[in-house]
C-alpha cells in the first residue's frame, strides 16, 4: 500500500494548468507539480483532422504552460499517470461562451435530411432543424443561430426569432441614418442662409452709392 498516492487528490474531471517536460510523435507530457505527471494524446488536441492536430502537437514549447482537462488516470505501482485533453477544455470554454450569447455565427458542415450540423468552434457543433429556415443552406454557408441546449453530444440549435430581431435591427439603422442626414441637411441651409455674399455685397454697394449721390449733391 502506497500511502503517497493514496493520498494525493482524485483530479480527474478537473481543469489544471502543467508544463510541457517532453514532446513525443504521439502526445506531449505535462507536469502537474505534486510529482504527477500526465499525457496530452495527439488525439485530445483541438483539430477537425489528424494533420490539424498533428499541426497543433507542432506548435507545442517545451517547458511552456498548457492548461488542460484531466479525463482520466492510470495508476502503476507508486506512480500515477493522467490523461488530459486540451480539446476537452477549449470545448467546455465555448460552452459558456456560446450560451452566455444571444446568437452565435457558425458554419455548415453537414446537410441532412432534416437537419443542418452547424459547427461553432473548438470541436462544438449543434444540430439546427430545416423547418426553422426557408432558404436551403449548403455545406459551407455561414448562419446566426440561438443554442437551446448543451444537453447530449449535440447542440440543439434555433433560428427563431433571428430574422425579426435582425429585421427590426435594420429598420432602427435606416431610421437613425435619416435622422442624421435631415439634420446635416439643416446644418448645412442654416450655415448658407446666414453667410450670403451677395446680401453683404449689396448692402455695402447701396451705402457707397448713397454716400456718393450725397458728395455729388453737395457739389
């Protein structure tokens, strides 16, 4: 019985923060401090496919912080070994990102029969019915949906209410460009109306004429 491990906290399911001690073909492991030690698998790393990952496991430092989710652990005699995932963390930090909005753009990835797989970011994808959109999305196209529910492997996604929001969004924005070019419109006659040239032109011309109407009088 090894009292030492016993001992050390359960850390499974949390987030903590390493450092990178070693890069491997595979994965990279990280320091946990407290003599724990865990291994970041290429494929817990954030990548739609193995080249992104296999790019991100590039981008790596030695000796650089990395904070990660811990989703497992192995013990082995006195040692104990974690699993981490980078990919499980960014995942979760989109979660709350995503719900703490009103709307979210995303993209299409997939066209089912009766839904569109809208994907987020971080490895976050949603499903959005056909019924909630009149047009016919394609893989590829970007669109601005409301998540429902982080509940199961997918997002419940919506896009009611959107277009209305969107619409009414537009009409305040025309509304306030009217507003300002009625009133550069005023500023711009006030500013003509009280500098005429011509009215000062023929106020002093009229003022000589009758001085010198006088002057010749007087002669």
């Amino acid at each position: 019985m090894n009292t030492n491990t016993e001992n050390k906290p359960n850390i499974t399911d949390t987030v903590v923060t390493g450092t990178i001690t070693n890069i491997v073909e595979y994965g990279a492991f990280v320091d946990l401090g407290d003599s724990q030690t865990g291994l970041l698998h290429v494929s817990e790393l954030p990548g739609n496919c193995r080249d992104e990952r296999d790019a991100c496991l590039a981008g790596l430092k030695l000796g650089a912080a990395v904070t990660v989710k811990v989703i497992g652990c192995e013990r082995k005699g006195s040692r104990t070994r974690y699993s981490l995932s980078l990919r499980a963390h960014l995942r979760a930090a989109q979660l709350t990102r995503l719900e703490a909005k009103d709307t979210s753009k995303g993209t299409v990835i997939r066209v089912d029969e009766d839904y569109y797989l809208i994907d987020l970011g971080q490895g976050v994808s949603g499903r959005l019915p056909r019924e909630d959109l009149v047009a016919v999305l394609k893989k590829g196209d970007h669109v601005r949906v409301k998540v429902l529910s982080s509940t199961g492997a997918w997002l419940t996604l919506s896009r009611q209410g959107i277009d209305s929001e969107k619409a009414k969004l537009d009409r305040l924005s025309k509304a306030n460009a009217r507003r300002l070019a009625d009133r550069e419109l005023r500023n711009n006659s006030k500013g003509a109306s009280g500098a005429n040239p011509m009215r000062g032109a023929n106020k002093t011309g009229g003022q000589k004429d009758r001085k010198g109407g006088k002057s010749k009088r007087g002669k």
